[in-house]
C-alpha cells in the first residue's frame, strides 16, 4: 500500500503559515505587497515546487531503473493566467514547465523522458480528476 502523506498548517503569524511533514518544518508565507513577511514561500510557489520536484524525481527514476545516463534534471515551473478559451472575460492558470536533463542521451531517450514527465504523481493529482473534502471545527 502506497503511504499516506500529511501536512499540517498552522498560522503562525499573521500570514506566514508553520508547515510541518513527519519531521519537516518549514515556513509558507505572502509578500510584503499583500501583507506578508515574505519569510517563506507562497503557496502558489509551494505547489510549482511539488510539481518540480516530482516531476525532476521521477525523470530520473525512470532513466536510472532504464540504465540511462543521466547526471542531472532541472525543472523550472512559472504560473501564469491565461484567457478562458471557454468564457473569454476569464483567465485560468496555466503552469509553464521546462525540464532540462544533462547526460548522454539519444533523441528516443529524450523522447521517452518528455512523455515520463507527465506521468509523476503531483502531475497526474493535478490534471486528473479529485476531491477535496473541508471538515471545519472550533479548536478551543
């Protein structure tokens, strides 16, 4: 069975949010132009991160378990808006991701690590269908 990941959130504060994962702390915060500190990053740049990080992870997962030789991947993500092509006096978001790989590869390879991009876990949870269930309670 794959594990369940949690996160907890706690204000901290004003806006800046302590995250804690098992034995991970970290700080998540806004600019200063929106009230901030800027002690942390958005939570927009938090989501781009995972989406990186994943995606950089399983690139070169697929090419070691390939016997592919590959040194390094870097994966650079901007978040952008873009005009609804559905209601045109909208936009929506759309994440821009580039991933360089450095090795001895060949076109096929190359090929076959661009479509395994796609594949990571945080791409596939935030394209494909979910659910996010809200419980809200008082904590006194």
């Amino acid at each position: 069975m794959t594990e369940v990941a949690e996160v907890v959130v706690k204000n901290n504060t004003h806006y800046r949010q302590e995250i804690k994962a098992k034995s991970h702390s970290f700080l998540a915060d806004v600019p200063q132009s929106e009230g901030g500190q800027e002690e942390g990053p958005t939570p927009h740049e938090l989501l781009l991160a995972a989406l990186g990080a994943c995606t950089s992870m399983t690139v070169k997962m697929y090419a070691e378990r390939k016997g592919w030789p590959i040194e390094e991947v870097v994966v650079t993500l901007r978040e952008e808006k873009v005009p609804d092509p559905e209601n045109g006096s909208r936009t929506i978001p759309r994440i821009l991701r580039d991933v360089k790989v450095k090795g001895d590869l060949n076109d096929e390879q190359v090929t076959a690590l661009r479509s395994i991009a796609d594949k990571c876990p945080i791409h596939k949870l935030l394209s494909g269908p979910k659910q996010i269930d809200t419980e809200l309670a008082l904590n006194n």
